[in-house]
C-alpha cells in the first residue's frame, strides 16, 4: 500500500510516471464504483474542485466531508476514522492542519492517504505546478525556478519536486521565515541544489521561472500586520520579473493577495500562469488518484 504525503514518497521514476498520466484526458477508469473521502479540515475552492472532478473523470465518488462530521481526535480516533473509512471508499485525501494526523492515518496501513494541504506539505499542489512547469517550459530545459516569499509547506514541496529532477531552485524569504536546516537537508537529499538569499533580485536573477505565494496562510491571521512588514520588500512586481529570463513565466497557487506579494501587472501579464497552473491541481490529482489506485493498489506495484 502506498501513501502520499510529500512529494519524496515517489520515486523520480514514479514521478515522471505520474506527471504523464497528468497530460491524458481520457485515462482508465479505476475508481468506477468506489468512492474517495475528501476531509476537509481547512477550506479550499481549487482543492475541494479539483479532487471531485479527478475523482469523477476516473469512475468514482467523491465524498466531501466536513470536520464537524468526524470529530477527529476528539470524537474519535484519526487511526480509527481511517479503518472505518477503509469500509466505504478506496482512496482517504485530506487537507488539515497537522501533518503528524496525516502520519498516523497513513500508519493504520487500513487505505491509501493523500496529503491534500497540511502545515509541513503540499505536494498535489507541487505536481501541478511540475506539470505547469512542463507544459510551458519543459522540465528538462528549465534552468532555475526562483521562490519569493515565506519558505513554507508550499516552496517545500515545490523544492523538493524540482530537487528530484534535478532542477536548480533559490529561495528569497526574510530573516526568521527562510528554510529550516531540516526543510534543506531533505531537499538536498532529493538529489538538487538550492540558494538561500534574503534578496529577492538575487534570487530570480535568470531564473526561468518566478513563483511567489501569500504571506500570511490560512491560520496565521493574527500574524497579519507583522508579516506585511516584514515581507514588503519581497512583492514581484515588474521589476523583479525583469532580472529573470526573457522568457520567464510567473506561477503563485493562489488565492492571490494582489498589490502584497505580487502586483497587478504582473499577475496579469503575459507571463502569467497562474490559471492554467489552478486548472493543473485537476490534471495532476486525476494523475496521482490514477497511479495510486490503478497501479499500486490493484496491480501490487
């Protein structure tokens, strides 16, 4: 039984695979007749969408569930939400906000879990933005792809992604919101290299692609005044995109907080690829569900 937490839970063989079967429209339907939990401990538009209609396009039944309807870890156990879930669906993908209560519903062994979001990983939002990287630039041809912003679940996941097939990443954060000598090792690990800059310019120096994120994430609200401080000289405006690569694309996995960590004219610019980036989170999900379900699970592999 395989799980999905992070990005490194593949093989750079089975990420390939999986960035492939991404690209097919009419993939076979593995899922027909079973269904997929999709908890939801935090909101989201492009995850809950994404994942239902991936379910769908495979054969299956997506089931959104809400917090309030498990309890978890206080009604009942997350282990033992997983081997009662095991019973109705195939697939358990969830999004909260502990990545310890994705670990210990992935040790029950009882189903596949899928990490959709939680406060260490985003990986399904990491193999969009691969794919995205792939269908407009080609993942062997990119040089570098440059983070601005706050070194959180998002650029992790991302850093990781590229690591593993040997992509050159920078990130560009403030003091006290750069990378952990944790969050490096396991990077490095992947087998690529990363630069570590407090200057954003350096950072997308030539690079290829220019990606940013909000800097205050869904539970850090009372952060909020803070970090429009701290993070102010890190937007992407046209400027910044001008150091990069003439042919640079900008990618953010929004929502986007415009006019903070990145402008208008940038966002809306013809480098932009946030959009068909969101459209991805459906591609690569309908990939992912595909590999895990039509070839781990019922194949053994």
């Amino acid at each position: 039984m395989r799980h999905f937490l992070e990005v490194d839970d593949l093989t750079v063989e089975e990420l390939q695979h999986v960035l492939e079967l991404s690209i097919k429209p009419d993939l076979p339907k593995v899922l027909d007749g079973q269904g997929v939990a999709l908890i939801f401990e935090k909101p989201s538009g492009r995850t809950r969408n994404s994942m239902e209609m991936a379910t769908v396009q495979l054969g299956g039944h997506p089931m959104y569930i809400k917090p309030e309807e498990l309890g978890i870890d206080s009604r009942e156990t997350a282990e033992d939400v997983v081997r009662v879930m095991a019973g109705y669906h195939s697939v358990l993908a969830a999004r909260v906000f502990d990545h310890d209560r994705l670990e210990r519903m992935a040790a029950a062994d009882a189903m596949p879990i899928v990490n959709l979001l939680s406060d260490r990983a985003h990986p399904m939002q990491a193999l969009a933005d691969l794919l995205t990287i792939e269908q407009e630039i080609g993942l062997s041809r990119v040089g570098k792809v440059a983070y601005v912003g706050d070194a959180n679940n998002v650029w992790r996941s991302l850093a990781i992604g590229c690591s593993m097939l040997g992509i050159e990443t920078s990130v560009a954060s403030p003091a006290g919101h750069e990378p952990t000598d944790l969050d490096l090792d396991r990077v490095l690990t992947s087998g690529g290299s990363v630069q570590v800059t407090d200057n954003p310019r350096e950072a997308v120096e030539g690079a290829d692609v220019v990606y940013t994120d909000v800097w205050t994430s869904m539970g850090q609200e009372n952060e909020r005044s803070e970090r429009l401080d701290v993070f102010s000289p890190f937007t992407v405006d046209a400027s910044l995109m001008g150091v990069a690569s003439a042919s640079s694309i900008f990618m953010h996995c929004l929502p986007a907080h415009r006019g903070e960590e990145v402008t208008d004219e940038v966002i809306e610019s013809p480098q932009s690829r946030v959009f068909p980036q969101a459209h991805n989170r459906m591609h690569s999900a309908r990939g992912l569900l595909s590999w895990i379900i039509g070839e781990t699970t019922n194949h053994g592999q």
